[in-house]
C-alpha cells in the first residue's frame, strides 16, 4: 500500500529503555534534559564548554519509534520526551481550558514534551503528534472515551503546573518507603 | 519549627573536602549529590564547621554597624572577651573610649551584673534546689545541645538570665529614662566572640525574646578599634580614673567563678566533646556532689571564641594580668542584690524547652521499624567511617536511608563492587 | 470475563466508582514504561505503584483496572484524580504473586 | 535443610517451569527458596522482601542485584528476556546471588511458578503490617567485670538507640540510670554478663545476665544502703548501696534471679505510654 494512501495501523517499535536525566549547570543555571540509553545513568557531574553539569534527577523511562503495519511508514520519536496528563491545576492554563472543554465528550487531554533547552531539534512537530495520538486511540479499542495529544508549548507558565510526566521515578530507589 | 542560625552555607565555595561533615558534634551536615546540606534542627551552632572549613562555605551572618543606625542611641556592650585581646597595658577605659569615637554613644560592662549574678547564684544553691547539678545558661550553644541531645536534662539548665541580657535591660532602661526617649529607640548591641551568641539574640531558646537588640563579631571591631587606641597611648590623660572597671569574676573564661562558688561542688568544662562525656553522667546519675557546671562549648571557653583575634593562650594571660589589674568589685550592695534576687529580679521566668527531635516526628512503631531498617543495612556497610557518601559515619548514613533521605548506592563500596 | 465477576471472586477492595469492563487479560509491572508500552486496552494492571501518574498511564491505555496489591495505601489526590478519568482503582492485600495465582484459579488467562 | 525443604521450591523446578537459562549461579540449582517476591519496585523489595526469597522484577538495573542482596534474597529471575550485564553478574557472583532469565512476562512468570507444586510463604505489605505491632529491635552488649574504665559504656549506649527511637525523655532517663546501677554491679561483682536490649512501641525490656558469684539473700539485697563493696571500691565512689533499690524505683517491672556461684538475671521492663 502507498503511504499516501494509507490510513495507518501504528506499532511502537524500536522500543528503548534508559533514563531520562535532568542536570542544571551551576554557572549559568540552565536546565537541560536528555534521553541516556543504557543500564547505568549518568551520575557524574561534567564540564561542557562553559557549563559545568551536574545531575539533579534521573527518572526511568523508555523511548520508541512509530511504524506502521499496513504501509511500513516509520515515525522516529526522538524528540518526545515523555506524555502528561492534565489534571486542571491551573485553572489560568489554556491546556486546562481545553481539558474542561473536552471532559464534557470524554476526551482527555494529555501534553507531549520535548527537551530542555527549547528549540526545533528537540520539539514534537504537529505532525508527529499527530500520529502518536492516532497511536494511542488504536490502542484503546474497548474504550468509550479518545484521548488528545497537545504540545507542551500551549502550557502558559509551566512553574504553575503540578501534573507529573508519566515515567518511573523512585524505580531505582533503594530506600524502603518513607511512609506506610 | 524553622531555626535560626548564624551562618549561611555557600555551597559554590564547597571543594568537598569532607572536613566539615566530620567536626560537626551533632552530624547535622551532609554532602548529598556534590551539594552541601545540613539538617537545621541539629546544628547548635558551635561553629565548628565554621572553623575547619578552608574555604569558609559557612559564612557567619553579622549585624552590620548601618543596620543600627534606626536606634537614637546606641549602647555596646562587649563581652569580657574582647578585653582580653589586648594587652593589659591597655586601659579597659580606651577600648570604651575607642568604641565611643566609631559611633557608640555609651559603652556598658557586663561585670558588674556578673558580680551580683554569682552572689545571687550561690544563695540560690544554698537553698538546696532538687534538680542537681544546674548548668549555667551562659553559653547558647550548650543550652542548644542540651535541647537537642539531651532533652532530659532540660530540667538543669540555670533559670538565671545571662549576665549579658541583664546587663542591657538595665541599660536600655537606664538611658531610656535619662533622656526621655521610648526604650524601642535605645539599641543595645553585644560585642561577641562567637555566633551563637548571635543565634541567642535573634531567636533566643531561653524566652520570648533578648534585651539585646544585635551583635557585632569582635574580629569586625577590632579593626576598627585598633586604629583609635593607637592614637590615644599619647594621650592617656583623656582617660576617665573615676571609672569602676574591675575584672572579677564573670563567665567566659574557665575557673573564674569557682573562686566564687564553691570549687569543691563546682565543675567547669571546656569543649564539646568533654561537655558531652559529662552530660552522659549525669543522665545516667552517675556525677554525684555536684551542684554547678559551668560549660562552655568552644575549646577554650569563650577566648576560643571564632571570632576572637588573639592566641587563646595570649588572651588567658591577659585576663590573668587584667584580674590582677582590676580584681574584685568591692562595692556592691550585697542587701540590694539579695533583695532583687528575693524579687525574681534575675530569674529568666521559665524553664528551657526542649526541641522537637527528628525520631519523635512519627510514632515509635515506625520509628522502630526504620531502627530494625537501619540495623539491616548498617551491618551490610563497610563500616569504614570514608565520609564519601556524605554523612560522617556508616551509622548516620544507614540512619539516612532509613529515614528515606539518602540511596545506598550512594555508599562508594556499593559502586565499587558493582562496576 | 467481566470485572465485577473477579472483585467478587476475588473479594477485592473497591476505592473509586466501578464501571463494568471486559477484562481482557492480567498484567503485572511497576514499571509505568512497560504499562505504556507492552499492556494491552481492556487489561488488568497489578502493581504496587500509587502515584498520581498510575492513573494516566491507566487512562492512556484504558486498562480495565489497576489493582493496587500488597495493601497499600493508595494517596486520596490518586483516587480522586482516577474517579475524575473513570478509572478503575481497586486493592489487595495479597502480594502481586499470590494475586496471579488467584486469578489463574478465577479462569483469567 | 530439612525443615526448609517442606516449604520450598527447589531452584531447578523454578528454572524448569519457566524454560529459563541461567547466568549465575549454577551450582545453586538443587536449592530452595522459601518466598516469592514479584516487584519492580527496590524501595518495597527491601521493606517487604523475606528472606530466602526469589525476585521476580523487570528492572534490569544492578539496583536489582543490590536490593536483593540487602533482603538477604537467593536470587533473581529477570522477566521478558532480560539480560543483565556485566556489572550486575559480577555483583551477584560476589554475593552469592543466582539469576534466571525468561522470556515471559511477570504475570505468566508468576502464574508459572504458582502451578510448582510446593508451599512457599509470601511476603506482603499487608502482613508486614499486622506485624506491626510486634515490631521490636534488639540489641545485645556484652560487660566485662573489674573493667571499672569502660564502665557505664553499655548504658550509654542504649541511651543512644533510645533518643534516636524517641522515647519519652522521663522513661530514658529512667532505663538510663537503672542500666547503669545494673552495669556497676556487674563489674564490680561478677566475671562479665551479657545485656540484651528489646525495644518496641508498648514497652523496653533489659535482661542483664551475668556469670559471676550470685546474690545469697536477694531480699536482703534489696534494702537500701545494703552493699558488699570492698573498701577501694568505695573509695572510689562505688557501692553505696543502692544498686538494686534504685533499679527497682526506676522500672515498671523488676525480676531478680539469682543462683550463688553461678550467676544473677535481672530483667527490668519499662512501659511505653
């Protein structure tokens, strides 16, 4: 089948775990994220040109690609960072705006993020954001309600935001918990 | 509760050279993640961090000469301390005279109300209290460890006020009336010789609130100072000879007030380390036919104070010529001073209470359960005391981990054995 | 297999509103990745996870219901956050382990 | 072990059931584990986890290896074909930990190992908690007699378990000067004893047991200003009698076992209100 054509089956694939590391360079106190494959994270602090990095938080989570099944199309995913969801703590927000929109019908709003530093190599396009909600709704078959990826760029102050990225934080924690 | 201290912590400075971590008497300090911490509900502000430290990532925060420009009058009161970092050829009545020409309006010695406060003292032990010894309220950073570690000797701590803190009542007071302005307006400021004295002012754990109303390090006035008193050896004539300054006794320095007191039910003690020995006596009443201690945190009582310029060494010879010098203070009214103690007139009004300590934030089941969690992971631990997970012993660090506040992997000997 | 058929057989804690769902298989992971990437719509996810993001993950794949197992405590702001997205949240006091055996016995595959 | 092997599954059944290979550990196929533990979560892993155990987690992270460790489990099958690395073989080769790898996720895994026939116990969170209550930590201390330096040691040292617990000051002070009463009799009177400390939330028991020449006469031990202190040791401030009488005042219970020549036991206890 074309790929023009086609109206897509999509398959995560080349489906990679690692960490997703956040460091902040004590000079310029500029944050930066980025995805680690591997077994170990990074755990050393490093110098960088003029930066000196050092880590503040390494969270487990998995990074992968979009195919698809019918026309063998392959979307690379390098950019997303990772998938929240709204949970209308700001009610000034325009993420929570559309979210109470949208509740009415059942959609949920979820806001794919890119990396830190902000620029084009490391946003979403809408396009691609595009394919990976069209993913996720495949998913969901049995399901009375559809979900909505927007990008991250329509949050307004994002030191507002309370809503936490889905990955695997506390997964490498060795301490028993704090509470019972 | 948030607790006031006397330093800040730049943690740009740190080179992690670990000396700090280990000094502390409390371990309240840790190195987590290349960032130096430390848990505020600990620190007693001894200042040890302060002073191992090679490039002072503690950083004592002092009260500025401008900050008391808000007072119309401005009264300093040193501490017998600051006399003793000069040669004893040099009149106690220059170092006031010098402290008057850099923008003082009265300088008050706290010896007097020291003099009274130990005749006061030792009628209080005549009256055979209970609670055997009573440790003097002098040094804040003894009552803060006391608060810390040994709540159930809370009870000991002296209800007498400081000598420093009545001293400026009676001043405030004094020149309030004189000129006929409200006592908010007289600003008295204590010349110190270490920041816990500081601490004592800001956020006092003996009352509601100090008489003294700010603190200068005496390191800070002795540069300005020095240049004054210079200038003044040639002309000693300007020198006030009606002037009562005697060198009695006092706190600050060790064995003055046995002289006073009775020595043989009478114990002093100097350093952290040796305060904490005898307070594990007495919590087990093991010290017996002891009535009074008085302690002081510092190595060598307030002489060793950070802030204190001389030799510690130098500073007690001073002291011993400025006692022969200026000796005893014969001219107190000991009926007056009896019948103000009768009042309560030294009295601080209640008793210290104790801190808050971190175990007793949960219930002693869960405490129990991150005792047993401790005592799992300690005995995996090297037990090597390195340091370089950032807590000073293997202890503290499996304590940590219990709590939920550090990683094992961040345990060297962890890393080692996996890589 | 309907849900409310293993709450009952199960005798399983319900902490937020049930709505009836087919339950299409068992998954077991504390891994929010793995939930993301390899559960299947209409699943049961068993873990020991409690955080808020248990139910955006649920949510994302519409999984039939998380159980949360060993008995722990699940935090209101995640139950409330779970009725908010209609998900299901129910608990255990059985491990995750003993759990699958019970629903090997319940006829779930 | 005998006992054990009625409750457990050998390691080669394990690895059977799954079709799983094995990366370390095999010379400790014929085995037994005695728990299942299945979670990807290392900070319940080390609450929760029993002993003997056998992890089952997708968390192919050398934390794995070290939690395992710490919960003193006999191994690890890593789920969904997991192969751990270097750094996590040779941690478990060290410590003596095998590990398993299949190809199966965690549900099938357990579903699995399940149908083996045997019985194993399983540690959960819920029955760690009604556990709770019984939650007590001990600790053991030995006195030698005649070492009149190191004297006072013991009680200072249960001092200090005590406040970082965060018992009541009143009921420290009190187990404090007790234990130490208790600590200057051994060492003035016995050859050593060994001093066994039980802490819970409802009370703190001290069992001091010493070897030594025993009391004759406990009642006439008991009365204050009653002492056999030699005359040196009360020269030196010990000994005056009122070793045994305090330590009753300060405790909520007192026990006193005495055999002559052979030794005394104390057992005070200390309610926790």
């Amino acid at each position: 089948m074309k790929e023009e054509t086609c109206s897509h089956t999509w398959e995560m694939v080349n489906v990679q775990s690692g960490y997703i590391v956040t460091e902040n360079c004590f000079r310029c106190n500029k944050t930066a994220t980025s995805f680690s494959a591997g077994e170990w994270p990074p755990m050393e602090e490093y110098r960088e040109g003029e930066h000196f990095w050092n880590i503040m938080e390494v969270a487990q989570t998995i990074r992968f690609d979009l195919t698809c099944k019918a026309c063998g199309k392959l979307v690379p995913l390098n950019e997303l960072a990772g998938l929240m969801m709204c949970t209308g703590c700001d009610p000034k927000c325009p993420v929570d705006t559309l979210m109470k929109e949208m509740e009415k019908s059942r959609i949920w709003v979820f806001v794919a993020f890119g990396f830190f530093p902000v620029d084009e190599r490391t946003q979403l396009s809408q396009e691609k954001i595009a394919i990976l909600e069209e993913y996720f709704n495949q998913r969901r078959k049995s399901s009375s309600s559809t979900i909505r990826i927007v990008s991250s760029e329509k949050i307004d102050d994002i030191s507002r935001c309370f809503a936490e990225m889905i990955r695997d934080v506390g997964m490498l924690s060795l301490t028993p918990p704090a509470t019972e | 509760m948030k607790y006031y201290h006397s330093h800040v912590i730049i943690p740009e400075k740190c080179a992690g050279r670990l000396k700090c971590i280990k000094a502390c008497p409390t371990r309240a300090i840790r190195l987590r993640h290349g960032t130096i911490t430390y848990y505020d509900d600990l620190c007693v502000d001894c200042g040890a961090c302060i002073n191992v430290c090679p490039e002072h990532v503690f950083a004592p925060i002092m009260d500025d000469f401008s900050d008391f420009e808000k007072f119309e009058f401005k009264i300093a009161i040193p501490s017998r301390t600051l006399y003793t970092q000069f040669n004893a050829s040099i009149h106690p009545n220059q170092i006031h005279q010098a402290l008057k020409n850099i923008g003082f309006d009265a300088v008050m010695d706290i010896s007097r109300v020291s003099q009274e406060l130990i005749f006061a003292i030792s009628e209080y032990l005549k009256t055979n209290p209970k609670e055997k010894p009573i440790i003097s309220s002098f040094c804040p950073s003894l009552i803060r460890l006391i608060q810390v570690n040994y709540p159930n000797l809370m009870e000991l701590i002296s209800t007498f006020d400081a000598s420093r803190e009545i001293t400026a009542k009676e001043a405030k007071q004094e020149y309030a009336e004189k000129l006929g302005i409200s006592i908010s307006k007289v600003g008295a400021i204590y010349i110190t010789p270490c920041p816990a004295m500081v601490v004592s002012i800001k956020q006092p754990a003996e009352k509601e609130k100090s008489w003294i109303d700010g603190a200068i390090g005496i390191k800070d006035i002795y540069n300005l100072i020095l240049p004054e008193i210079l200038q003044m050896n040639e002309q000693v004539e300007t020198i006030d000879t009606e002037f009562h300054f005697h060198y009695g006794t006092g706190w600050g320095e060790t064995g003055h007030l046995s002289r006073f007191l009775d020595a043989e039910r009478h114990l002093t003690i100097v350093g952290i380390e040796n305060i904490m020995n005898v307070l594990n006596d007495i919590e087990d009443s093991k010290l017996k036919n002891i009535d009074y201690i008085e302690a002081y945190t510092c190595p060598q009582g307030c002489i060793g104070g950070i802030f204190c310029v001389e030799n510690p060494y130098i500073s007690r010879h001073n002291a011993i010529m400025l006692e022969r010098k200026f000796g005893e203070l014969k001219l107190f009214d000991e009926a007056e001073v009896l019948k103000k103690y009768h009042e309560q007139y030294y009295f601080l009004g209640r008793h210290v209470l104790p801190r808050p300590t971190r175990a007793q934030a949960v219930d002693i089941g869960t405490s129990i359960k991150r005792m047993i969690q401790k005592e799992r992971i300690f005995v995996k631990l090297p037990k090597k005391d390195c340091g370089l997970c950032g807590a000073p012993t293997c202890e503290t660090f499996a304590q940590d981990c219990a709590r939920g506040e550090a990683e094992l992997s961040d345990c060297i000997f962890f890393k080692l054995s996996t890589h | 297999m309907k849900l409310k058929e293993i709450i009952e057989k199960l005798s399983l804690v319900t902490l937020t509103n049930v709505e009836d769902k087919e339950v299409s298989g068992v998954f077991i992971s504390d891994m929010l990745s793995d939930v993301m990437s390899s559960a299947e719509t209409g699943n049961i996810w068993l873990t020991v996870q409690t955080h808020k993001n248990v139910v955006s993950a649920a949510n994302l794949i519409d999984i039939a219901a998380v159980i949360v197992t060993n008995g722990k405590e699940v935090p209101e702001g995640t139950v409330e956050l779970a009725n908010r997205f209609h998900v299901n949240i129910l608990s255990s006091p059985l491990s995750s382990f003993q759990l699958a055996s019970k629903l090997v016995e319940a006829g779930l595959k | 072990m005998q006992e054990d092997r009625n409750h457990s599954i050998e390691i080669a059944k394990i690895k059977e059931a799954l079709q799983a290979d094995i990366i370390t550990g095999n010379s400790q196929t014929g085995q037994y584990v005695t728990g299942i533990y299945a979670s990807d979560l290392m900070s319940d892993v080390l609450a929760y986890g029993k002993s003997g155990s056998i992890l089952i987690t997708g968390l192919n992270s050398v934390q794995a290896a070290i939690s395992a460790y710490m919960a003193e489990f006999k191994g690890i099958v890593f789920i969904r074909s997991k192969i751990p690395d270097q750094d996590i073989r040779k941690f478990a080769e060290e410590k003596g930990l095998f590990i398993l790898t299949t190809d199966t996720d965690m549900y099938e895994t357990c579903v699995k190992i399940a149908s083996i026939e045997g019985e194993v116990s399983v540690s959960t969170a819920a029955a760690a908690l009604t556990k709770r209550a019984e939650n007590v930590t001990t600790y053991s201390f030995s006195i030698d007699g005649q070492d009149f330096a190191s004297a006072g040691m013991v009680s200072t040292q249960i001092k200090t378990i005590l406040k970082s617990i965060g018992y009541n000051p009143l009921i420290i002070r009190r187990v404090a000067i007790s234990t130490y009463e208790a600590e200057m009799n051994v060492v003035m009177h016995a050859k050593r004893a060994k001093v066994t400390l039980k802490a819970s939330d409802q009370e703190i028991y001290i069992i001091i047991a010493d070897e030594g020449k025993g009391i004759a006469d406990i009642e006439l031990a008991m009365q204050e200003g009653y002492s056999t202190a030699t005359e040196e040791q009360r020269a030196m401030g010990f000994g005056a009698g009122m070793g045994l009488p305090n330590i009753r005042r300060n405790s909520d219970k007192m026990n006193i076992e005495s055999k002559v020549n052979e030794g005394t036991t104390i057992e005070t206890m200390f309610f926790v209100k």
